[in-house]
C-alpha cells in the first residue's frame, strides 16, 4: 500500500493534521477552562464549535468536493485553516478570547471539504483489492491519536502555553497543505452527477443513496452503531466508579487500553484486509462488539472489564474499516464527496441523540441495562446488514458459475 503515492502521501497529511487538531483542541480547552474557572456552559461551547459543523456542513463540503478537484481543494483546506489559526492567534493576543472558539469552528468545518476529497482520491487511485487495508490504516492513524493526542496536547499546553500552541497547529496544517501539493495534478474526469447547480447536485447525490440499496443499509448500519455508542460514552465514567469501585482518574487508563488496542487491531486487518470480504469482517466487528458492550456494563471485575476492552478495541477498526471499504466501493466517483458528506453525519448525529438519552436511560433503568440496551442497538446493525451479505454471496455464486 506504501508503494501508492497517492496513500503515502494522504497519510502523512493526516497524520500531521491530526496532531495539528489535537493540539488545537486541547489547548483551547485547558485555556479556556483556565480562564473561566471551569465553567461547564463555556467548555459545551467547545465542543459545539467543534462538532457543529459536521451537521451543518458535512453534506455541503462533500458536494462542493463533488464540484472542485480532489487535490486543490484539500490544500486550500489545509491552508485556509492555518490562516484561520493564525488570525485567532493575533486576536488572542489583543485579549478576545473568544475568537478561539471561532477559530475551532471555522477549522472543523474546513475538514468537512478536505475529507470527502481524500475519499475520492482513494476511489481513483487505490486498487480495489488495496482498498481495505487502506481504510484500515486511516482508521490505525486515528487510534493513534485517539491515545497519543491528549498527552501530547496537554503536555505542549502545559510547557508552552495557547500562543505556541497555536503557532504548532498552524505549521502542522500548514505542513499538511504542503505535502499534499506535492500530489500530480488533478485529472479531469467525467462527471454525471454534476450536472446543474449547486442544490440540483446536493438533491441528486440524496436522490443517488436512496436509490442504492447497499447504502441506505449502510446509513442504517451506521445509525444503530452512532446510537449505541452514543448512550454509553458519557457513562465510561460511572463503570470505574460504580461499577469497578476506583477514582473517576482511573478512567484514563481503561481509554489508553482502548485505543492501545485498536492501535494493534488496525495494523493487523492491514495484513488480513485482502483475505477477508469488508462486509464479513464489518460483521464480525459487530458482533465482538455487541457482546463485549454487555460484558462491560456487567463487569465488575478490573481485570475483566480491561479483558473486554481490549477485545472489543481489537475489533473496532473491523467496523469502521469495513464501512469505509463498502462505502467507497459502492458509491461511483463522482457521488463520492455527497455520499460520505451524507452519510457520516448519520453516525454523528445518532451518537449525539444517544449522550442527550443516556443520563435518563441510567437513571430510568440501570447502568448495565444502558449497556444492554447499547448491545442490542449494534445487533440491530447487524440485522440490517443481512440482505446485504446475503446480496453480495449471492452475486458471488453468479460470477463463479
């Protein structure tokens, strides 16, 4: 896969990018935590200016992807949002404070135009049989900074401070455009779905999903996951205390253990993606994780909660690998910007919908009925993807016969 230009490249760019966020993200939380005395109603806009924009502006990012070139359009991203943090940092040093949640928004949404285009540069020009592994390594390249991201963020905060902060942020996305630039030039390809105006081709690329059987039971995969996971993230807190009987600070270590494993989980479907079919493996992911859900509601044993999180974070790149996989080899290039700008919210929005109902399922049922309930959300993602699998076999029998 390393030997695709194409991948190297896009990795790298994310890679930096990531780092870039990370940083960014926690030190605007530990600035603004600093300066407001932790006030909770300040630190919710944090995270508004940062998951907003995916529901405002996933969709129209992926049509606009669907419009532009792949390539120019993720190095004007990149760069515009090392412009925007950089204008934020000379604010900042007049004393508005409040321009870095300004600044956080309008970064967050510039990434809903840069992803779809990576997606549609891997549609072109990574093999189909490659496909997987490549998705598996994007999803390997965010557990990495699912565990490394908040130590490195906090510790450069800590040492340095917001203004060297926001000076690194700007070089890594700065760094992250530069690299992509060096990509070949876009090529030009015929393009159906543009065929109008800016909402004749958003319409046509919902049009386009619900007309394809194999992703609308993707939406529906990926709405029963973003929901499930939704009412049990904000209760990670009550299994160390109620259930496992430790201090909250405990709960670092069961997220380090998480993402350590999701880390290995990733590098090793790499090696296994050309052997397995995506919807199979998304299947086995969801299954492992349906399972392990239940059995970390119930736990109350240190050592078997820590069991469980490492099987289940073994598993989770399966899901997330084998959505993306199925994903792009369903869509037609030029749909793919509106179908991952449509369908990605989906998990989003579910999960959100999920935090609002998890304190009252807690306290209108149990702690490990929530996660039950959770186990029970991700089989129902499983069901949907029956007739799929069954499709897929099906066409497969056609073909060898």
């Amino acid at each position: 896969m390393f030997s695709n230009r194409y991948v190297r490249t896009i990795i790298l760019s994310r890679v930096l990018l990531h780092l870039g966020i990370w940083i960014r993200n926690y030190a605007v939380l530990l600035y603004v935590t600093d300066l407001t005395n932790n006030n909770s109603d300040y630190v919710s806009l944090i995270s508004v200016a940062e998951f907003a924009p995916i529901f405002l502006f996933a969709l129209i990012g992926g049509t606009f992807a669907d419009r532009w070139r792949p390539k120019r359009t993720m190095v004007w991203s990149d760069l515009l949002s090392a412009l925007s943090v950089m204008a934020v940092l000379l604010v900042l040093m007049n004393g508005g404070w409040i321009a870095l949640l300004v600044g956080s928004f309008i970064s967050a949404s510039l990434s809903q135009f840069s992803q779809p285009s990576a997606m549609k540069l891997y549609k072109r020009h990574v093999p189909s049989e490659q496909l997987q592994g490549v998705m598996a390594m994007s999803q390997t390249v965010v557990a990495v900074f699912t565990v490394l991201g908040p130590v490195i963020g906090t510790f450069i905060f800590i040492q340095f401070g917001i203004h060297v902060s926001l000076v690194l942020t700007a070089v890594l996305f700065l760094g992250s455009s530069l690299v992509l630039s060096s990509l070949p030039r876009d090529a030009e390809e015929p393009n159906p779905g543009n065929a109008g105006g800016f909402l004749k081709e958003l319409t046509a690329g919902m049009h386009y999903i619900r007309s394809n059987r194999s992703l609308r039971t993707l939406s529906l995969t990926f709405a029963a996951v973003g929901l499930a996971s939704g009412i049990t993230q904000p209760l990670q807190i009550f299994i160390v205390i109620e259930n496992l009987g430790q201090d909250k600070s405990f709960l670092q270590w069961l997220v380090m253990t998480s993402g350590a494993a999701m880390l290995v989980g990733g590098a090793a479907i790499m090696g296994i993606a050309k052997k397995v079919k995506p919807q199979l493996l998304l299947t086995a992911g969801l299954l492992v994780a349906a399972v392990c859900t239940v059995g970390i509601g119930a736990s109350t044993l240190i050592w078997l909660t820590i069991v469980l999180l490492v099987i289940n974070g073994l598993f989770y790149p399966c899901i997330q690998g084998g959505i993306q996989t199925l994903i792009v080899r369903n869509t037609e290039g030029a749909f793919m910007g509106r179908v991952s700008g449509a369908i990605t919210p989906v998990f989003m929005g579910m999960m959100v919908i999920g935090m609002f109902l998890s304190s009252y399922l807690k306290d209108t049922f149990s702690l490990p009925a929530v996660y039950v309930i959770s186990g029970g959300l991700i089989v129902a993602g499983v069901l949907t993807l029956l007739p799929l699998i069954a499709d897929k076999s099906a066409k497969a029998k056609r073909a060898q016969a």
